[in-house]
C-alpha cells in the first residue's frame, strides 16, 4: 500500500514538470412480552431467529396461571403450529427461525386460563389477547460520497485529464481486493482566490466509493447476509482512501522540504459523506419504524421497492411483505449484478 502512496507524488511530479433485534419491549432475558392494545413493532434481521415472543404480559408472568392454553395465529391468519422453521413451547413461547420476507406481519396469541375462588371453588374463564408487528429488516449497503482538491497549473491542459484517470486508478487499486471501486467519478476546474497567496487554480474532485466491483459476490462466501461483508468491506475502503490522502499531505510537507509542485493535495479538503442505499423490497421509514430508524425495513403490503431506493413506493396492488415490483412497473436493478 505504501507503494502507492507514494506513487501520486512521483506522477504529480511528472505531470508538472517539477475510511440484534430491535424492540421496546426486551427484558434482561431476551423475552418479548404482550401488552394489550396496540401492537407492539418487533424488527428481526434477515435470516436471523426471532426473539421469543411471550404470551402474556410481564405482570402475569409473575402471577399463578391456572390450566392456561395458548392459540398463535400468524400473518396469513391460519393457526401456528410447531415445525422446523416455528417454535411453541407448551408454555406459548414463540420463536421463528431464519426469518424471511414472507413471514413479516401481525402475529396474534390468545391466552385462557381459570381463577378460582378457594372459597367456593368457583372457575371463571378468562382470556388475553396480545398482538405482535413482527417486521424482517437487513442492514443498509454503505457507500461513500467523497469530494477532494489539488491544486494545478492551469484550467486549460490535457495534464488535468490525465491525472484525474491517474488517481482513479490509484484509488481503485487500494481497494480492488476488497470488490470496492470508484464510481461516477467528476472534476471541475475553478480559480480560486486565497488571503496572502492571490489567485490560484484547483481541481474540485467527486467520486463514490461503492462495494459492488464487479465479482462482489465471491467475497461474500456463501454468506446470506452479504451486507455484513460488504458494509466491512466498504469501511476498510473508506480508512484506506482517508489514509492515502493524509499520506500526501504528510509526504509533500516533510519529504520535499516544503517545495510543493504546481498539481498538489490541498491538505484537510477531503470530505466524506455516506450513503445508504436499501436492497430491493426493503426501504427506510422513520416515521412508521422510529424504533428501527436506520434499518431497512421490509416493505409493508400496498408498497413496493424495484431497486436501490432508501424508501418504499406505493402499490396499492401489492398484498404481500417485501414486493419488489408493482404489477404496473418494471424496474430491473442493476446495481447488484455480477
């Protein structure tokens, strides 16, 4: 890496001349517990189990239950029963493992058990419903937005051209074993008026930082939660750019004894910025999800989402959790290609 950092300066030379699931409602156990009225919002990462949900409130859970029985029904309203992907313990505890999409909605327990009077040994028969919002969600695809300047000789020059191509590709290297790359690469060329130093020209440059190099998804390894490498991936990226730009500042301030050529670094203009994108079917709601904020959250019914939109669009045609498409678009995303 240390090679191309000091790669930029000899070219500047040349060309011159001269970086869990998510509720309200956890106690210090991990359970989830009922409470009636309003459901309550539970966020389970994608392909993740669920956290166990609790037929009945925290306050009954510390009282005597007599004969208690429980009745899960699920998003399609059909009656839950135990199988490989569903778990009830005969206590109503529930967990759903590898959760998907699909299995995104309101899931309702009802809870009958007995009082009994010890006098006359009278039963009374009552029953709690508890209702839980259970919404899948994955982490959002990081990408970086970054702008730099140099300093130049002149706006009119090919040299200017031929150093933008040079540092894009300097920059792509750094990161070309992480599947990183540089994209919507732009530079502008303005004459900048400095106090003390007159007038002097700058190339304002802009470029994205993106995971998705072509072949991203061998880096992943077989692993269903993909994000999780990319977004680790894409901060090693970030930390490495940040460096080499700070190498520069350092290697023209201590290595050339001060004398800085016409095209230089301009030290402490890097700006960094970043930008979450959503994977088809999930979007960002902060109103509907406040307590999953910065999630991406699968997209409800009567919405949709086609590509890398931070937001669900509205379909009213779609019933189902997670719709990528609207009977009345078509949208191919691109960006996930390999």
């Amino acid at each position: 890496v240390m090679r191309t950092w000091v790669l930029l300066p000899a070219v500047l030379w040349c060309l011159t001349g001269v970086r869990c699931p998510r509720s309200t409602l956890f106690n210090t156990k991990g359970f989830i517990y009922g409470k009636t009225g309003q459901p309550d919002k539970i966020y389970v990462k994608l392909h993740q189990n669920s956290p166990v949900l609790m037929c009945m409130d925290f306050k009954l859970s510390k009282k005597e239950i007599v004969d208690p029985t429980y009745l899960w029904i699920g998003p399609n309203e059909k009656t839950l029963t135990g199988n490989n992907r569903i778990n009830i313990t005969k206590t109503g505890q529930l967990m759903v493992k590898d959760f998907l999409e699909p299995l995104s909605g309101l899931y309702t327990c009802t809870l009958s058990y007995k009082t009994v009077k010890a006098e006359t040994q009278e039963e009374k028969t009552v029953k709690k419903r508890y209702d839980f919002m259970v919404f899948a969600y994955r982490e959002p695809d990081y990408s970086y937005q970054m702008a730099v300047r140099f300093t130049t000789k002149s706006c009119i020059g090919r040299y200017n051209d031929v150093f933008f191509r040079v540092l894009k590709k300097i920059l792509d290297n750094l990161m070309s074993d992480l599947s990183c790359h540089v994209i919507e690469p732009s530079y502008k060329c303005h004459s900048v008026e400095i106090p003390e130093h007159g007038l002097i020209y700058e190339l304002f440059i802009a470029f994205q930082v993106n995971p998705f190099a072509p072949g991203w998804k061998g880096a992943c390894n077989g692993s269903v939660d993909c994000e999780d490498t990319t977004n680790h991936n894409i901060l090693q990226a970030r930390d490495r750019i940040e460096e080499f730009f700070r190498s520069q500042a350092y290697i023209f301030y201590h290595n050339f004894n001060k004398t800085l050529p016409a095209m230089h670094f301009v030290d402490h203009s890097l700006q960094v910025v970043r930008l979450d994108s959503c994977r088809p079917g999930f979007g960002k709601n902060e109103g509907l999800h406040s307590n999953c904020a910065s999630c991406c959250v699968v997209c409800s019914p009567a919405t949709f989402s086609p590509d890398v939109n931070v937001t669900c669009q509205t379909c009213v045609s779609v019933l189902t959790y997670g719709a990528k498409s609207c009977p009345q678009t078509s949208n191919k995303n691109q960006q996930y290609e390999d």
